[in-house]
C-alpha cells in the first residue's frame, strides 16, 4: 500500500542542560546534520519542529516531529537577554510536546538541574522517556582503566548504580523507562524510538474499571492512608475518565486528605500494574460532600488538573500501513 505523505503526527521534544547532546541525538533521529552540535554550551539557541519518520521493528512507519530545544539552564545562571528567551522557548516547547525525552550525561549523573527540568515536565503531566547520553565514554572509561571507575565491579554495576541514583532524584516521575544511549556511537538510538512508539499505543489505553478498584483495594488494604487530621483518606470507587494524560476520578471521603506521598504511591502501582511506564496519571478527587451535591445534579468539581491538556493530543501519532 502507499505510504500516504501528510499524515499528521506526534511531537517529541529532546529536553535536558546545555551540552548533553540533545541536537547530535536530533540529528542521528533525522539522519542528517542539520541541527548544529558544538562542544560550547549554549549552541541551540532556538526550539524549531523538524518531521521524520521512523520505521518501527514490525515494518510499520511512524511520522514524528522533533522539537530540538536550547539547553535549560538554571534562572540565577542566565548571563544575557539571549539565554532568558532560549530559555523560555525550551519550556514553551514542554506542553506542545505528545512526549518528553529528556536527556542526561552519563558521566555527570542526574543533577540538580536535571532535576528541575523533570519537574516542568512532570507539572505539565507529560510522559517522559530518560535517555542517559554519552554512554560511549562510559565505555571507554571502564575500557582504559580510568580511576573514576574504580569503584564499580564493571560497567553493568555503574549502570545499575546510575538508575538507583536517577529514580532516587527523580522520584516524581511516573517510572520513566531508561535508556542507555550514544549519538557519537550511533547506539540505541532505534531503541529510543521504540520507546517513543509504545509510549504513544499506552497513552490510549484504557484501564478496566473493575482491576483498577480491585487494586485500589488491595493497596489501601496493604498500605492503608495515613490518617490526618484525625480521619484516613477513604477510596470507595474510582474510574478513568481521559488519556493524554490518564485522569483517574476518585470518590473519596474527604478530596483534601490525599497526602502527596500517597499519590505517587497510588501512581507508581497503577503504572505498574497497567504497564504505564512514563505515563503521569491525574488523580481528580471526589469528596463525599461534593458527590451528594452531584446526586442533587449540583457541579461536579474536580482538582485542577495540568495546566493546558495535551495541546497536541488531536495530532497523535499516526501509523502508516506499508
Ligand atoms: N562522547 C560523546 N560526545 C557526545 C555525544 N553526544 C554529543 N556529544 C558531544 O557533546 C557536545 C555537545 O553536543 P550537542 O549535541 O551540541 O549538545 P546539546 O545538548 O544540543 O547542547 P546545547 O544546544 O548547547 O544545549 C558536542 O561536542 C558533541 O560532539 C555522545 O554520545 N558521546
Ligand atoms: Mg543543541
């Protein structure tokens, strides 16, 4: 079958500090060398949309757009009018994005500023994907004896102890899959692609009713709710009511007494369970009041939820039969 030209198609946006290798990773996804590399922080000025297309490992083609974006720096470092509005272009790129790859140095670690880009990204619920960048001078480290590596028994056991520390930090994120990469050695990079793809086929799911409360019960039976304020935060039902990101309708005894470890406690299983790996889920709270006032047909308010819905969820990735 003809592969139609003009399919519209999902935005992934390469996220991360200045000099990971955001746009070398860009340019390995275009196959070309069109966004520009440097060894000086700071290259990418500008958040520009470039199409490709992707052909996945069942045959089918995918059409994404990539948003390469300027590096984040942190606010108190900006040094020029230039950077502020690099900046700001970065973030503004966050929300128009299906999906988040978010981009960190294996031999930096997750920093502190890694930490706060995954925050704006975790605000505007959107599903992110880590990729660990420069994972050919790891290799090379371990290879050449360097003494930095000393303390790990190989470069598995660096891996290993690189994820702990990562989720340890970003801890807030909804278990992002991780993946170990190289735009200098061209390694991994349809694996990013991959996971780009089924992150897409999970942000349609659905979740059957009748397991999400099965596990409801079981998590608050295994690990009830703190009690607060003299009274314990009570599920009685809950259902999804969207994707894109997955909202959840909870009806509760008291909306306001879901303490925030709690959530991501609740959200971890669910992703877990569902295999929603990356996927942020909403939790819109349903008190007891507020659920007599709806039996009365009075409104029905819920928790605010992201601050824009998923601005490119109409344009979701398209699949192209052959
Ligand atoms: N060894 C190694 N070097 C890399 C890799 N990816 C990128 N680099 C180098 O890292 C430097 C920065 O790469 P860029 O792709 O410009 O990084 P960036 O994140 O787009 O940087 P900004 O646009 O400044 O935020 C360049 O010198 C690249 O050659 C990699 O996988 N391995
Ligand atoms: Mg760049």
């Amino acid at each position: 079958m003809a592969v139609e030209p003009h399919k519209r198609c999902g935005y992934v946006a390469l996220v991360g500090r200045p000099n990971v290798g955001k746009s070398s990773l860009g340019n390995r996804l275009l196959q070309n060398d069109r966004l520009i590399v440097s060894a000086t922080p700071g290259t990418t000025r500008d958040a520009v949309a470039l199409p490709f297309r992707f052909k996945t490992r069942h045959g089918k083609q995918v059409d994404f757009r990539l948003i390469d974006t300027a590096g984040i720096k942190s606010q108190t470092k900006l040094a020029s009018p230039v950077e502020y509005f690099s900046r700001l272009r970065s973030l503004d790129a966050i929300p128009r994005a299906n999906i988040i790859f978010m981009v960190v140095d294996a031999l930096d670690g997750v920093t502190q500023q890694d930490k706060a880009i995954a925050g704006e990204a975790v605000k505007e619920n959107k599903p992110i994907v880590i990729l660990v960048n420069k994972w050919d001078l790891v290799l090379k480290a371990f290879k050449e004896g360097d003494p930095a590596t000393e303390m790990y028994k190989s470069e598995r056991d660096y891996r290993e102890k690189y994820e702990r520390a990562l989720f340890d930090r970003l801890f807030f994120t909804a278990g992002s899959p991780v993946i170990f990469v190289s735009a200098e050695a061209n390694f991994e990079i349809d694996r990013m692609l991959n996971a780009a793809v089924k992150m897409n086929r999970q942000l349609d799911r659905s979740i059957p009713t009748a397991k999400l409360n099965a596990l409801f019960n079981r998590l608050t039976q295994q690990t009830p709710p703190p009690i607060i304020g003299g009274r314990r935060f009570k599920i009685f039902y809950a259902t999804q009511t969207g994707n894109r990101p997955f909202r959840i309708r909870i009806f509760c005894n008291r909306e306001e007494k879901l303490p925030e470890n709690y959530r991501r406690f609740l959200e971890s299983h669910i992703v877990r369970e569902f295999e929603l790996e990356g996927c942020p889920i909403v939790f819109q709270l349903v008190g007891k009041e507020k659920h007599k006032e709806r039996g009365k047909g009075g409104p029905l308010k819920t928790r605010p939820e992201s601050r824009k819905s998923d601005s490119a969820s109409e344009t979701e990735f398209e699949t192209l039969e052959d």
